[in-house]
C-alpha cells in the first residue's frame, strides 16, 4: 500500500490541503461513503511520511471490515474509490484559483438554462475584466476566442444582429489567437536547435510568415514581437530584427512576464552566438540586455536564476571589466541558485572571478568544489581549467585534460554542431598556442601570425578574444 497511487496523492497534499480535503469528504455533495472518510482518518495519521505500518493493507483491513476476513479486492475499491474523491478535490482546488475559468463556466451555465439576459451581462463582465488586462500573452488570446466563440453560440439563436459578422469576430480572435501561439512555439524550437542537436519539422511557417507580414495581426504586440524574433532565429536580415527587439523590448509594458522572458533569452542566446563566432562588440550589448532583464524582474523563475544566466552575466561583466559591479552581483544573489545547482554555480563563478583577476591558485580551489550536473557544465569546467593551466604553464595537467576534454566533446551527442566545432577549435588552438609558448626556441613572429590570422579568421570558437590574447603576448616576449 505505501507505494499505491492513493498514498501518492496523500503525500502530495499540504498541512493545510489536508484538513480542507475532511471537509470536502464530510459533504454529501461530494462523497457518500461511510468508508472512503474512514480509510481518509487512517491514512491521515501517518503525515507526512506515511511509511509506518499502520499502512500495512492487512491492518488497514481490520479498521474497514473488522469482522471480515481479509479480501484484496474490497480493499483496492475503497481505496480506488478515495482515490478519485481526491482528484476531484484537486479539481476543486485548481478551479478555485483560476478566476478566469469560474466566470466562464458560470456565463456556460446561464447560456444551457436559457438565461440570456444574465448570460449577457456575464459575458460583458467577462470581455470587460479580459479588457483590463494590461499584459497580454498568449493565455490572454486564448480567453478572447473563447468568449468570442461564446458570444456566437448566443447570435446563432438570436436575430439582434448578422450571424456573419459574429463569425469573422470569432475567426479573428481564433486567428490571433493561434498566430501567437504558433510563433511562441516555433521560437521556442528554433533557439533549442541552436543550442542541441535536434531536428525541427515547422509545418507551413513560411506561408505563415509571409501571411503575417505586412498584415494587420502585426499591430498586435504578442504576434510583431514572435515574428521578428522567429525571423532572427532563422537568420533573416537578422541584425534589423535584433535591433528592433532590443530597442523596442526596455518600453514594452505589454507583454505578459512570460513572454518578456522568453524574447530576451532569444536575444541573450543570439548576442553569445555572434560573440562565440568572434564579434566582440555584442560583449556590451548583451550585458545592456541582462541588466534590463534584472531591472524587470525576468531572471527570476520561481524565485531562482538560473545558473546558465547566472554564469553568462558574470562572464560578460568580466570581459567589460566590471569587476566590482560583478563581485556584487554574485555576494548577491548567490542565494538565488537553486539549492540542486548552487554546489557547481557559485565556485564555478568565483573561479572566473579570481582567473580574471589573475589569481589563479585561488582560481584552481574553487574549481576543486565544483561538481557537474551536466554535459554543458563539465564543459565549461575544463575550458576554464585549461586556461587556468596555461596560465601557470603546468605543462603535465595540461596534455592530459586536451586530451580528456577531446574525449568529452567527441562522446558528447546532446550539443548541436555549432558548439561542437567552436569547443573544439578553443582546445585545438590552445594546445597550439601552448606548444608555441613552451618551445625551447626562439618563437618565429611568422609563426605567431600565421595563426592569428587562422584565428581570426575562424567564424566558431569558443573564447577567442583570450586566444588572440595570449598570441599577443607571445608576440611580446619574442
């Protein structure tokens, strides 16, 4: 009994839930059985573990039929039979917090008891609260269909006005309505390709884009917004649709919190496509982009950062010299990481605070706390280990972890192409440069060249500006 799905659902229930599912269970309007309230008051003893042996189906037997030997099938029905009072009691609970959802259902209700005078004004109440919405994503467009959709029903018995007319206003909102849906979709899939190796089949988005264009569903704010970002995802005379966005976004207050974040992560992840493939002149606007996002609130999900923004933010800072503005930011919200990811993140940033600062013993224990929660972070643990080793010239770990972190890319399936080729030509040139760099001769200026030139010609590679960086250097010394 302890791992049946009623025990599941108990286990899923607060204090509080708890004590209003008694009620619920004590009101004849829900429940009618005697037993489904007593095997409840059994089970309820046992929160919140609900590993004793009281649960034991043998024992819980007794206190249901205590003059009845024990019978399995009598059992799993009272249990099955509690079980469902308790998906209807999660019903309940939803249905209680979606306002939204009582009014319609209570608008529907008046319409199939021939109300019309009531369901009237429940639907002008309804199209008036959906009116005042001032952020409106694609769960506002979705409600504005249906009540539309509502409004028909009433017009296709009614003669007050042309059917015709009620069914292009429903078209409309079902058209405005899955525009923005389709285009928040389509961005979504279009930017997890630019980070892990999957295949996309977007069906008839050309057309899509093309019956949007220049249409009058571009006034609305949710639609123009997805279609340029859609349209710089597939690269696209993408510079004029990133312009747009990171202009126009900072003023935008019209935008549900959802989708605000969801457009200035595409716009995140296009700044670090074009610093990955050397454009370093995005390093600034890309920092102008987290500031706002942390201006407005949109980095936090479910009271946390995330440790990828996180990262990016301090690696930006960095790169601009914003030393004490990024030692801040991380005394600050470190707090912010989830607990799960909070053992990798912050050593791992501190590490990158101390190697910028060219403390790189300091650099090296922070790196020994960090651990991996997945293929992107081991990644970026040995690029930063890497360089870190170059940096104290120990020759030794370094051929080993080139050798280790070749090994890593070449197993890894889960990032896509792009981030395969741009990791491996960072540890590539490294080893080159490192070769250069501990050669018993004096180095040839040509040499160095040549492979700044190779470097700089190269679209991907992770870390360029560090490389070039460290060519210079050499060239010093020469």
């Amino acid at each position: 009994m302890h791992n049946s799905k009623l025990i599941h659902l108990f286990r899923a229930l607060t204090k509080k839930e708890l004590f209003l599912l008694n009620t619920f269970l004590k009101s004849p309007l829900y429940s009618k059985s005697s037993k489904a309230l007593q095997l409840y008051e059994l089970i309820k003893k046992e929160h919140p573990k609900y590993k004793g042996k009281a649960l034991k189906k043998e024992n819980i037997y007794k206190h249901l039929f205590p003059k009845q030997p024990y019978k399995d099938s009598n059992l799993r029905m009272q249990m099955s039979n509690l079980a469902k009072l308790i998906e209807r009691f999660f019903i309940f609970l939803e249905a209680e917090k979606d306002k939204q959802h009582q009014n319609r259902l209570l608008q529907q209700a008046y319409y199939h008891r021939n109300l019309p005078k009531y369901f009237n004004q429940q639907l002008q109440y309804n199209q008036q609260q959906l009116a005042a919405e001032t952020e409106k994503g694609v769960e506002h467009y979705y409600w504005q269909y249906l009540l539309q959709e509502d409004a028909y029903l009433v017009e296709m018995v009614s003669k007050s006005r042309s059917k015709a007319a009620a069914m292009q206003e429903t078209l409309n909102s079902f058209d405005t309505y899955y525009l923005a849906s389709k285009l928040r979709y389509c961005c979504a899939i279009l930017n997890r390709s630019h980070i892990l190796a999957t295949q996309n089949q977007l069906f008839m988005l050309e057309d899509l884009l093309k019956n949007v264009a220049n249409s009058p569903y571009l006034e609305v704010s949710l639609i123009r917004y997805y279609y340029h970002a859609v349209l710089l995802l597939l690269e696209k005379e993408e510079e004029q649709h990133f312009q747009y966005l990171a202009q126009s976004l900072p003023t935008e207050s019209g935008l549900s919190t959802f989708d605000l974040r969801q457009i200035y992560t595409l716009l995140v992840n296009y700044c670090s496509r074009k610093i990955k493939a050397g454009k370093s002149s995005y390093y600034n606007q890309l920092f102008d982009l987290y500031k706002n996002m942390l201006a407005k609130n949109l980095l936090y999900a479910d009271n946390y950062i995330s440790p990828n923004h996180f990262g990016n933010i301090v690696a930006v800072g960095l790169q601009l010299n914003q030393s004490s503005w990024v030692e801040k930011f991380i005394n600050t919200h470190a707090s912010a990481i989830h607990p799960n990811f909070r053992a990798h993140t912050i050593p791992y940033n501190w590490a990158i605070f101390y190697f910028h600062q060219k403390k790189y013993n300091e650099t090296l224990q922070q790196l020994l706390s960090v651990t991996f929660n997945d293929a992107f972070s081991h990644i970026l643990y040995k690029k930063l280990l890497l360089k870190t080793y170059y940096e104290l010239s120990e020759t030794e770990a370094l051929e080993a972890l080139i050798q280790s972190f070749r090994q890593l890319l070449k197993r890894n399936e889960q990032i896509s192409e792009s981030n395969q080729t741009a990791y491996r030509n960072f540890v590539n040139y490294s080893s080159r440069i490192y070769r250069l760099k501990i050669s018993i001769n004096k180095i040839a200026i040509e040499s160095l060249e040549n492979l700044q030139m190779q470097l700089e010609n190269l679209r991907l590679i992770s870390d360029k500006q560090w490389l070039l960086q460290k060519i210079n250097e050499l060239k010093v010394t020469s």
